[in-house]
C-alpha cells in the first residue's frame, strides 16, 4: 500500500524515528498516511482518535500500549493549537505521558502560524522540553 506524502504532516517528516519501536499518534485521524509512512521508517504507528476512530479501535489502541507498557514516541500533530481549554489540553498531555514509556520523546506540532512558545509552559508541566524548533517541540517523559 502507498501513501499520500502531502498527507503526512511535516512533523513526522521531522523526526529521526528508531526501527522497531511503537508510535502512539494522539488524535491520528482517519486516514492511514501516517501510519504507512511511518511503517517505511520501521515504526508500528498505534493510532488513538475519540472523533475519527471508533470506540472499539481506540479501546485495542489502548489495550496494545498498556501491554506493552507504553509507547517509545508520542506525536501530537495539530492536536493542541484546535483544543480551546487549557484544562482540555493538560489533560491530553497527561494521558499522552501516562501512555508512554519512561524517557519517551514526545513531538508536538501545532498548525502554521501559532507559536509553539505560546504551549511550552504548557508541556512543560507534564515533560521536560528538550528543543523548540520553528514547527515541533520535542519534549520527553522522565518520570511516570
């Protein structure tokens, strides 16, 4: 199967992802771009989404990463900058550490035009930022 490469956000295109680990893409969406992309870098892409994925797609996604005790990545692509509340966002940063392995990287891209600066504070409760580039801020889980 192929992949449309103009439906792969650039985030993914960003990051130098390790053969055989497991992805956890919060808020992944419908379409399988992602995840056949991301299948060509050696990475099992686990998709969790409450609006686009059913409720029994989510629950296996869940369960897979509970056992294999969490996620080696996090991605949130344009998933922060289109939730309004701050309470809203904390709480997707927390289920995202909650799913991840202890010192998993966590990338979060945000929609051109909004300023990662504006959400480091943010992440910073929850990870510790390693780097803030024009389009990511990669973050990681150092404790559980």
């Amino acid at each position: 199967m192929s992949y449309d490469s103009a439906k792969v956000p650039q985030l993914f295109k960003g990051v130098q992802w390790r053969s055989y680990s497991v992805n956890l893409d919060m808020w992944g969406a419908a379409s399988e771009d992602v995840t056949l992309y991301l299948a060509e870098q050696g990475v099992d892409n686990v998709v969790y989404d409450p609006v686009d994925r059913s409720a029994e797609h989510n629950e296996g996604a869940i369960k897979f990463i509970m056992r294999i005790g969490g996620a080696h990545s996090v991605t949130l692509s344009n998933v922060l900058s289109v939730i309004p509340s701050v309470k809203d966002r904390d709480a997707v940063l927390y289920y995202s550490k909650f799913l991840s392995k202890m010192y998993a990287p966590v990338y979060i891209g945000v929609y051109e035009g909004d300023n990662l600066q504006d959400y480091k504070e943010e992440v910073s409760k929850r990870f510790r930022v390693i780097s803030i580039t024009n389009d990511m801020i990669t973050a990681v889980n150092e404790d559980r």
